[in-house]
C-alpha cells in the first residue's frame, strides 16, 4: 500500500511556466523573436484555428513535467486561438506544432541544433529553421528541415539564403539581423514591429498636414468672404 501511495496523482503533478531564465540572450534575438511572433499573427489573425505563440513551455509527454521545450516561437495547425494559454499541453490540444523557429544563440546552439532538433522531429513537427542574428556559429545564418517520412531533410536556400516554408506558404529571409516574412504567392512583405510604427508616425503626420492644411483654406476662405 506504501508504494502505491508514493504514486502521485495527475491532478498533483506541477507543469511549472517559467524556468525564470530570460526571453531571449540579446535584445537583438528578442527584436527577432517579437518580430516573428507579430508577423505570423497578422498574417493568421483571420484564421481562428492557427495559433502563434513563443517562448512559452510546452509539455509532451503527460505525467513528466521533464519531457519539456520551449520553443522560441512555434504555429500551431487545427487549435483554437484562445483561451490564452500559460503552458501548452500537447496530450491536451492534440495537436503538435507545424512550424518551430529557434533564434539561435552561442549559448544556445548545443540544445538548438542536436537536443531540440530531435525532439521536434519525435514529435512530428513538420518544419524546423533556425536563425543566428548575429551570425556567431551557424552557416548559413537560416537553416531550415522538413519532416519527410519521419526524418528531418535540409532544405536547400536560394541564392539569397531565403527558405520556403510548405506549412504557411511564406519565405523566410535574411536580412541584416533580422528574418523576414515574405508571402510566397504575393511577394508581400510582412512588417516588422518598428516598421508599423514608422507607417503610424508617417500616416499621424500627413494627418496633420492635411488637417493643417484644411484648417489654412477654411480661414483663407473666411477672410475673403468678410472682404466681399
């Protein structure tokens, strides 16, 4: 009975959110991160069965609070987009990941490249790619695989070093420190975060000149007609 007694129940296990390590290793890897995160959720915000998310736990085998990942950022194919969700419990959705993208970092890049890698191929994950912002370690820079009967395949790059993504339709490509997402079919490129600001400030001020420029008319207009 004392043996069976020590077996805990589900309920009692403790799947933990937080390792209380940071996001990411750089401010540069966390631009990256954000940026990929945003732009897959602009381009699914339609879709209410595609869920985007990053640098959150997630948990695959039920019972094991060990048999865990945290994928940088990870798509998800055939789950609802909320509730918001602290951890991801692949026996709960049922649901693996279709697409993982690690930012990779020196610090990282044991796990990234050979304990990461593995995983996510034993879990059925269809797309692998791993970008190095700073270009310490990985060359190229994008690597990308694709789960073919069972085993990760290297995808090949196009001169550019951009990759094809199969699951979303996009190109990954490099640019400077940061990855951008091009639709495949458009050639429409997805914005990053500081870009959307840009357009905000841009579209604010020639809101203003023209509201300036109104307000200028409206009193020219007024001057002439107390002349008359």
């Amino acid at each position: 009975m004392a043996s069976m007694a020590a077996i805990p129940l589900q309920r009692d296990i403790h799947y933990p959110e937080s390792d209380g390590e940071p996001m990411a290793e750089t401010e540069i890897h966390l631009d990256v991160t954000i940026d990929l995160i945003q732009g897959l959720r602009r381009r699914y915000r339609d879709e209410a069965d595609i869920y985007v998310v990053g640098d959150m736990f997630l948990y695959y085998v039920q019972g094991d609070p060990r048999s865990v990942v945290s994928p940088d950022v990870f798509l998800v194919r055939g789950v609802p987009k909320t509730p918001r969700r602290r951890i991801y419990k692949l026996w709960e959705e049922g649901k693996a990941p279709s697409l993982v993208i690690e930012v990779t970092s020196d610090s990282t890049r044991d796990e990234d490249v050979r304990k990461k890698k593995a995983i996510y191929e034993r879990l059925g994950i269809e797309e692998y790619f791993l970008f190095d912002p700073l270009g310490d370690y990985l060359k190229p820079r994008l690597q990308g695989y694709r789960l073919v009967e069972g085993r990760y395949q290297r995808l090949p790059a196009d001169p550019d070093g951009a990759l094809h993504s199969l699951t979303t339709g996009l190109i990954l490509r490099p640019e400077d420190s940061e990855v951008r997402l091009v639709d495949g079919e458009t050639g429409e490129r997805i914005p990053w975060e500081g870009e959307l600001d840009d357009r905000l400030r841009a579209a604010e001020e020639r809101a203003d000149r023209e509201a300036a420029a109104r307000r200028a008319a409206e009193a020219e207009l007024a001057r002439l007609r107390r002349q008359g």
